[in-house]
C-alpha cells in the first residue's frame, strides 16, 4: 500500500515508470501485472502513433506485491 503526506496530491493515473517507483518494482514487473490482469491499465494514445499504458491510481494503491519478489529484494522498504 503507497503512503502519502498530508499534503502531497495523488496522481490520478500512473505511466509504468511512475507505477514501478510507487511500487517498488521494476518496469517489466509492472507490464507483466498488466498483461495477467493485476493491475487495471489502459493503451493511451499520446502522439500518434506513439501509446503509452496509463495506469489508474486506485489500481496501483490496490496493488499487492507478490511475496516472490520481495524475497528477491525488487521491493523497496516504503
């Protein structure tokens, strides 16, 4: 679960860079979340024909990382 200060504003969605960051994991880790259905993404279309995955906030709070890859050390202490 993503902490945040009293007076920090929450993103309302997430590029799988930030997702990855908030996370602690690593992009690929993200993508893969996606692809199974884990996390709730969408296809963006920003500059044709350019598409990057926008990820819902709510989704990335919600998201529970898998005990694998915090025996791995991809987890980073929040």
């Amino acid at each position: 679960m993503l902490r945040y200060a009293p007076d920090m504003v929450r993103p309302r969605r997430y590029t799988i860079p930030e997702a990855a960051k908030s996370l602690g994991i690593t992009p690929e880790s993200v993508l893969g979340a996606i692809r199974r259905g884990r996390l709730k993404a969408r296809l963006k279309t920003v500059r044709v024909p350019r598409k990057i995955w926008s990820i819902s906030a709510e989704s990335v709070e919600a998201y529970e990382v898998s005990a694998s890859h915090q025996e791995r050390g991809l987890k980073k202490a929040l």
